[in-house]
C-alpha cells in the first residue's frame, strides 16, 4: 500500500491524470484570486482561464453540471471583456 494512501486516497495514477489536477487546482487559485482584483478587464480574463482549467477537469471526471456552470462562467466572462476591450461596457456607479 502506498504510504500516503491513507491522507490521500485517490492519488493521480498516471501522468495524464496529475496534470489535470494541477490545472484544476490552477483553476481553484485564480477563481479565489480574481475576487480580489479591482480592474474588471484583469478579473474578467482571470476568470476565464480560471473557467477553462475548471472546465477541463469537469470534461476529465464527466460531471455535466460542472461542465455547464464552467461553459457558463467562461462565456459571461469571456463576452464581457470583450465588451471592455470594445468600449461598450459601461461601469455602474451606484447613487444614494
């Protein structure tokens, strides 16, 4: 038995495999880290890599509802920073 089988269960069996865990956990950092950004031309292509690494582990482990929120979220990101590049996105400020 594998001496960290017990802490990690299901470890990457080949090499194809562990890549895909580190893309997805790419994936996870940039999701968490794009919250943070002010620029929304820099959070909105942040988003969509973060988007296209999650989308490709959720093709890897088949889940179709992950696929469409990935599919969904790279889309809405992707659609509004080419609006930014374009110059029809409007930032709202909010009035009191």
């Amino acid at each position: 038995m594998p001496p960290l089988s017990g802490f990690l269960p299901n470890l990457p069996n080949g090499p194809l495999e562990t890549i895909i865990y580190i893309v997805a956990f790419i994936g996870i950092i940039l999701m968490a880290y794009s919250v943070f950004l002010k620029a929304e031309k820099k959070q909105d292509a942040v988003l969509l890599i973060a988007s296209l690494c999650l989308l490709s582990y959720a093709i890897w482990i088949k889940n179709i509802i992950f696929i469409i929120a990935m599919l969904g979220l790279g889309i809405s990101s992707l659609v509004e920073f080419i609006e930014i590049v374009l110059g029809y996105h409007k930032e709202q400020v909010n009035k009191k």
